[in-house]
C-alpha cells in the first residue's frame, strides 16, 4: 500500500511539471470532502478585523489531481507519515518509562479538537507554544525523554498524528489568553514587513497578489490549517516553520530560526487569518 501511494503522489507530481498539464486554477467552487463523509469548511466567514471578504482553504487553488489526492484517506501520501505518528504515540521513550499514551489515552478523544487551537499561551516560558512545542514540552517533562528536534522525522509526523485528530475542526484560537493579544499584533507587523533583495512581504503573495500566478503556481491566501503538509515537490510533510522560513529564503532574506520569536508570533497571527477553516491536517499541495 505504501508504495502505491508513494507512486500516485508522484505521478500527480511530474504533471505539474509537463507545460500545458494540470495547471492550478481558481479558487474552485467544489466541495472537499473526504472519504465521503467529513465535510471539510473550505470558505469561511472572516473574523473581525481581517482584511479580505472571505477566508479560502489553500485546497481551493490547486490542481484538480492534487485536490483529489486529499478527498481519500488511502490516497493521501500524507497518511503515512501520520501512521508513524500514531506507532511513536504508543511507543514508550525517555527515563520515566512513559508513552503519550500513558497520560493521554487514545489519541482519537483525548487530542479531537486540540490541534485546532494551536498555537496557545504558555503560561511557564511567557509566550506561545504550537503542537510541536507542546509535545517537546511533554517530552522533556512528563516522559524524561529528549526534545526532537525541529524537522525530524518524529517530530513532524507525531504532530501530524495529534493534528490529525481535529480533521474537519475548524481553527480558533485565543487571543485572551495571556499575552497572546500582543504576539497578534507583533504577527500582523511582520506579515505586512518588505524583506530580503525582492522585497517582498507575506502579503505582497498571499493578500495583494492571491489569485494570481507565480511561475506555474496559483497564490492561495496562504492560510495554514493544513499543516503539517504533504508536498508533492518535498515528496514528504513539511513543518509551518519549514514553509515560514522557505518563503523568507524566497524573497532572498535571512530567515529566523524555528520556533524564534519572530516565527511564533507570525503563527500566530497567520493561525487567526485562518480562522473558521477545517484542520486539514495532512493537506496536500503542490
């Protein structure tokens, strides 16, 4: 099975790369549901103060073939990745002789719903923690277990695992809580911020010129409530920190260092522009 899903996301890969094939359009009018039951919120109303009409899945803007890849659970590369979450979710690890199982149970009703409230306050480190946090968190804590580091292989596919858990949640998170109100504000100051030799800002992409193309590609809004994300370009999951720092690096700017200050507070604000939209966890995209 795994290597038929390794062979079917590639062969949707090499189309985008053929001139004149599976371009991406839109954003489309369809529906994304998947394995004909969870009905996925793909248009959404946009909180108070946003500054577009409507709040758009990135799921909108690709290909017919990569949307598709999304609406099947067997056929979404992502889910492998998701399955190594769930065997690290059970395998005990660390000095006090525990799993994430040990506290938490089964995952399918302890985490329904948690991924879709990330990132939130940390009331012992002063600022805020996404998922990937949260479990290094729990690991050097709780299990007296290492950190993963960012971008292993554990940590992105046990943070799938957990996210997974909300598919079809719609993202909200609190900006009450703690001090989050001012990394919102310090997030909104970055997103509009021109960077690097092109520069360029999040929203020079994602709000002035959505809908438009960028080489073969389609700009979506650049919501993030399908992270991690499986990358047919990557062939793999790739971590919101990852992408953050990719498109840093594309404007020909020195990136901060994940989990950086300046990377927490642009989740932040970029979470709340997604507001009322499904988890996707794992999206797939181009």
């Amino acid at each position: 099975m795994r290597n038929q899903i390794i062979a079917k996301a590639a062969a949707v890969a090499m189309t985008a790369l053929v001139p004149g094939i599976a371009f991406a359009g839109g954003p489309v009018d369809d529906e994304l549901v998947i394995d004909g039951e969870i009905q996925m919120i793909t248009r959404a109303a946009p909180p108070e103060g946003h500054p577009l009409d409507e709040v758009l899945s990135g799921w909108l803007y690709r290909t017919e073939e990569t949307r598709l890849l999304e609406t099947d659970t067997f056929e979404n590369p992502g889910m492998l990745e998701v399955q190594d979450g769930a065997d690290l979710w059970n395998t005990v690890d660390g000095s006090a002789g525990k799993s994430c199982a040990s506290c938490h149970g089964d995952a399918e009703e302890s985490m329904a719903g948690v991924g879709a409230s990330f990132p939130k306050w940390d009331e012992a480190s002063n600022r805020p923690i996404n998922v990937e946090l949260q479990i290094n968190k729990c690991r050097t804590e709780e299990m007296g277990a290492e950190a993963y580091k960012f971008d292993s292989p554990e940590q992105k596919a046990l943070t799938a695992y957990v996210k997974h858990q909300s598919l079809g949640t719609p993202v909200a998170i609190d900006l009450a809580e703690g001090h989050m109100q001012s990394w919102w504000e310090k997030g909104n100051e970055l997103y509009y911020t021109r960077t690097g030799q092109l520069n360029l800002s999040c929203a020079s992409c994602h709000e002035q010129n959505n809908g438009n193309y960028i080489r073969a590609d389609h700009l979506s809004q650049g919501n993030v409530n399908g992270f991690p994300t499986y990358r047919l370009k990557q062939a793999s999951l790739v971590s919101l920190h990852n992408r953050f720092r990719g498109c840093i690096r594309d404007t020909r700017a020195e990136f901060p260092a994940a989990f950086s200050d300046e990377l927490m507070a642009l989740e932040v604000y970029v979470t709340w522009r997604g507001t009322g939209l499904s988890v996707e966890t794992p999206a797939v995209r181009q």
